[in-house]
C-alpha cells in the first residue's frame, strides 16, 4: 500500500466473532455510516465474499464502487478497488489481534485517492474520519450483538 492511515480500537470480543461481522457486507446499511448499499458481486470461499459493490454517501465523497477482497481466516482481510466513479484507488485492511483476554486489537489501515485533486493532508483527514468512524461502528456492532 501507498501512503496510509491507520488507527487501531480494542473490541470486547473474540477475532471470529468480530470478522463475522466485517463479512456480513449486506448489513453495512445498517451500522457502517455513509454505506447505503452493500451487496455481493461475486461469492468467494467459506462464505465470504470476493467482491462487493458498495454505495457511499458521506461527505465530500459520494461514490459507488466494487472492492475486491482477499481473506486470512479471522486474523486479515485486505481490499482493492476494482472499480469506482469519483475514487481512483481504496486499499485497506482489517488486522486483527486476540488479546488473550477475550479481547481483540483491531487496527484498520487504508490509502485512498480520488479523481478530484485534493491536497494531501485534507485526503488524510478524510482517511482518518473513514477509519475511525469505521471502527466505532463495528466496535458497536460487534458488541451488540454479543
């Protein structure tokens, strides 16, 4: 990956159960901000998916784009843009780390660039509202449903 954010957040719960949830793409709508849809493009292995078509709407950026996923059982999965209208790249990763106290570290890393010409600390900016706004959310997720 280029040039990145990353920010990291200790979720109360085991690595299964919390990548369970990142895999359940079409219940984003639901607890990610800003994704209005989530839908599966092509099913991968284990009942994960390979690709995801996503729309977005959280400002400046509103965008539909398709990721491309690659799985590590529950410890990574990583992204890439396949396709987007307004973003010209998305990569990222979820890590995650047991911290044998029946906690996980999370750490969510992601590079992004749009079509639009943007000073580089303002897309930072916009990185690092995107992770953290991403991992409040799943860390909600994850625990509501424990």
């Amino acid at each position: 990956m280029a040039e990145q954010t990353t920010s990291s957040i200790v979720i109360d719960a085991a690595p299964a159960a919390i990548m369970s949830v990142i895999a359940d793409f079409e219940a984003y709508p639901e607890w990610a901000k800003g994704v209005t849809t989530a839908e599966t493009v092509v099913a991968g292995t284990g009942g994960r998916a390979e690709q995801v078509f996503f729309a977005l709407d959280v400002s400046p950026i509103k965008d539909e784009y398709t990721l491309s996923y690659d799985w590590d059982g529950d410890n990574q999965v990583t992204w890439t843009l396949v396709e987007g209208k307004m973003l010209k790249a998305l990569d990222g990763a979820y890590e995650l780390r047991a911290q044998g106290d029946g906690t996980t570290e999370v750490t969510y890393r992601l590079a992004l660039d749009v079509s639009i010409p943007l000073i580089g600390m303002l897309k930072r900016k916009g990185e690092k509202i995107l992770i953290d706004t991403a991992l409040k959310g799943l860390k909600k997720r994850v625990e509501s449903l424990a």
